[in-house]
C-alpha cells in the first residue's frame, strides 16, 4: 500500500530510512546496486510545506561511479553519536 520513490546513485549500505518530524520508519529495499527503493509512502506528504526523509548510510554517503544522481542537490547530515 501507498507509494513508491527511487533514489538513484547510492552507493553505501542503507541503515535506516524515516521521516524527520515524526521518526517514522520507512520501508526500503535496494533492488539493484546504487538504486535504494521506499516502500509504502503515504499517499499525502506528513507535511504539506517541507517533508525531510532521511536516510542513514553506513559511513560516509557515497555515490556510485557513472551513474547519473542527486548529491548536489541532497544535504548530508552526519547524525552522531551527540545527536
């Protein structure tokens, strides 16, 4: 149920996936290397103005060689162990 969002060019391990407000977690799957899939979106965003998903890597976020992505457009932030 609900819908799908491919985020192309990863090219880490995913930990985790959630939305920032509520901290709710996020079905995902990674089909192929560098495509991380979310599963189940709600139809209407949490927040009609600004929903943040965010997504733990293992490491450093990498994107992956020759392939076409988004890290300009992404902020990275690096949630720590003073998070």
């Amino acid at each position: 149920m609900g819908r799908e969002l491919i985020l192309p060019g990863i090219g880490n391990q995913v930990e985790d996936v959630y939305f920032l407000a509520s901290q709710a977690r996020i079905r995902f799957s990674i089909p192929e290397h560098g495509r991380l899939l979310l599963h189940g979106l709600p139809v209407e965003p949490p927040d009609p103005f600004d929903t943040v998903i965010c997504v733990d890597f293992v490491g450093q976020p990498q994107g992956v060689k020759g392939k076409h992505h988004l890290w300009d457009k992404v902020i990275f932030a690096n949630r720590g162990a003073n998070a």
